[in-house]
C-alpha cells in the first residue's frame, strides 16, 4: 500500500503522524512511504531521517495524489479538501461531529476515514486517544505552573510543598487519563491533591495508585464547592455531553474563588464542564472571567511535539500495519472494535453522533461495509 504523511498545517500543530523509525517499520512490511517535505521538522525530526528510513520526499499535490491512505494527526482542513478523491482512506484525529464542512466534504468526496479516538478496545478503552489524554493532563499542569510566576502576570505561588509553608491546592475534576496525568505532576511537587469523579472504581484505584497528599472525592455539589473555594489550581479534566444540561463549574462560582486562581480545562469544551469556558491557543492561551484566569488550549499536546509525536506514533503504527497487510474493508469486519473507528464510508456517514448532532443519515459501519 501506498502511504502519505503530509505536514500538518492547522495553527500551532507540531506534530507528524510517524517518527522515521515507524516509517522504517512500514516499508519493511513491503509498502511504499511518501512524506511531505519538511513535514517533521517542528517535532525535531530532518528530511534525512525519514529518506534513510525508506521514504520518498514529495510535494503536498503528490502526496495525496499518489497516496493510498493518508497517515495524519488533525482533521482534514478546508486547503486539503480539493485533494479528496472517492476510495481514498484517511486515518488520523477527525472530531467530526465539531465541523459540519468536514463532514459534508468526505462524505461528497466519498472518502473512507477511520477516527483515532473512535477506536475502542475489548475492555471499553480508547487506546489512540488516552495517550493524548495524558498528556494534555500533564501538561496542564506545567501549563498552571508556569502561569503563576509573577514573571507571567502570576500571583507568584510556587506550586510545590516547601517547608514552612501551606501546600498549594490542586483540585483536578475527573480521574481519567488526563486526570491521573494531572495528578502525577502535582502530586510529585508535593501539592494538597484532590481528585473527584462520580465513578468509585477509578477514585480507588487512585488511591491505591498515589501517595498520601492526594485525596479522592466523589464528585458532588457539596465537594465540589469546598474544593472551588479553597483551590489555587482548578483543572477540567471532564469531557462534557454536547446534550448535557447545565455545569459543574458555574459562573457565580467563580466569584468565590481565591483572588488570582487559575481554571485549567484540559477538555475545552465550549461552555461545557466550566461555564465560562471557551477553547483558545498557543498563541492565545489565556483569558480572564470573574476575575480568574483561564487556559483553555485546545490542542496541548503539540507543545510538547517531539514526545506526542513519539507516543502517538507507537500507539497508532500498529493499527495502520494491520490495515495494509489485510486491507481496510476485511479488517474492519472481522475488528468491532477498530470498526468503532469507521467514520465515513464511500460516502456514508458511519459514526451516529455526528449524524445526530448534524442531522445527517447514519448508516451502520457493518452494514455500509458489505454494502459496498
């Protein structure tokens, strides 16, 4: 099969879809690599390391016109769409239940695209998602901690247990994977660490998992109030039901936060968990309501590119082997659970909650599989 990684060319994205040593892997198996020019230098990776891997350099035009399937990190973009044909397979984050011309695009263009965070696993896990996760986790919280130095506009507050001194309180809604990757950096520093989640079963393994500064809540208005009163660090690490009613994080709670608390939301949705929240960027991290300061990136992982690109790579390589050595048709049949990645399909719109949120027909991703 024919492969193309293209450079990625949302604002601020940073990331390639294969370190050289993937790509290596890829050919190996007997396929053919072409990369775009370029395409892994802001994650520290030369033009050089991809050609001693077995690639080809190319053009963007060559490469999608060449390519078999396109091996990315973000959704395809309006500047990509013209180089959409039918029979094409896109393999990459796609979030298409957030962009309307995105999804009317693959589906005109009777593409076949699989979502990275779709796909599940037999334990109900998203196994190309939640290394993402983390990381957005963990880099919130540097995120929080470079934002209070006085330096940055901060209150000055060092978030680490010095001796003399009260811990900073760290409150991390959610104990997922960016949770716990959350948690994992303010707990090595030595915070008052307090996680909530309304699922016990994760709030225990939390427990068994971390030291003593960090305590586990289960996620109620009661706890909930007490720890956004006495935070100095508030970060989302909830993803928010588009249909769900209300917030956790009210926007007349805010007024009962410390002066000069900082709201870190890892999820980002658009008045979602936070109420006042709204998705911004690297070049625009932060904004002000209430008088506290939020961050809101919504893509941090790409701060970090070199490491993301590294992890994402590892976790998604396996995936895309098993669809050139069987094909995308008879491996999606035979996977339920790699199926769940099946978005659209040869101009089928095969993932239900995009159809719902766009009210677009949604066909069944087995039964569009063996109708075409």
């Amino acid at each position: 099969m024919i492969i193309g990684i293209p450079k990625e060319i949302k604002k601020n994205e940073f990331r390639i879809a294969a370190t050289p040593d993937a790509v290596e892997e890829i050919v190996k198996k007997g396929n053919e690599v072409y990369v775009e020019k370029k395409a892994g230098f802001k994650s520290g990776y030369k033009d050089e390391e991809y050609l001693k891997a077995g690639a080809e350099l190319v053009d963007r035009k060559t490469l999608f016109e060449k390519s078999e399937l396109i091996y990315k990190v973000k959704e395809i973009l309006p500047e990509e769409f013209k180089f959409l044909r039918e029979d094409l397979i896109i393999f990459t984050y796609l979030h298409s239940n957030s962009d309307i011309q995105m999804t009317k695009t693959l589906l005109d263009k009777k593409v076949m695209a699989i979502s990275y965070e779709d796909i599940e696993d037999k334990f109900g896990n998203f196994p190309l998602l939640e290394p993402m996760s983390e990381m957005a986790g963990k880099g919130g919280f540097l995120a929080a901690l470079d934002l209070c130095k006085s330096i940055n506009g901060g209150q000055g507050l060092l978030l680490s247990e010095i001796t003399g001194m009260n811990k900073p309180v760290v409150t991390i809604i959610g104990a997922g994977n960016s949770g716990i990757g959350a948690a994992e950096m303010a707990a090595s520093l030595g915070n008052d660490v307090r996680i909530l989640d309304i699922d016990k079963n994760k709030l225990q393994k939390v427990r068994n998992t971390f030291t003593k500064n960090v305590t586990t809540l289960y996620s109620n208005k009661k706890n909930l109030k007490k720890c956004i009163e006495e935070s100095d660090i508030l970060i989302n690490c909830v993803l928010w039901n588009k249909n769900a009613q209300g917030h956790l994080v009210y926007r007349e709670d805010l007024k009962k936060m410390k002066k000069r608390a900082i709201i870190v939301d890892v999820s980002c949705d658009e008045a979602g968990a936070i109420e006042t929240s709204r998705p911004t960027s690297h070049d625009d991290p932060i904004y002000f309501e209430e008088g506290i300061c939020h961050y809101a990136v919504d893509n941090i992982p790409s701060a970090y590119s070199r490491t993301s690109t590294e992890i994402l790579s590892n976790s998604t390589l396996p995936y895309l082997l098993r669809i050139t050595k069987h094909g995308l048709k008879k491996i999606l049949i035979q996977d339920q659970y790699f199926r769940k990645g099946l978005s659209f399909y040869k101009g089928k719109l095969t993932l239900k909650e995009t159809a719902v949120k766009h009210n677009l027909e949604y066909s069944d991703p087995l039964e569009a599989l063996k109708e075409v």
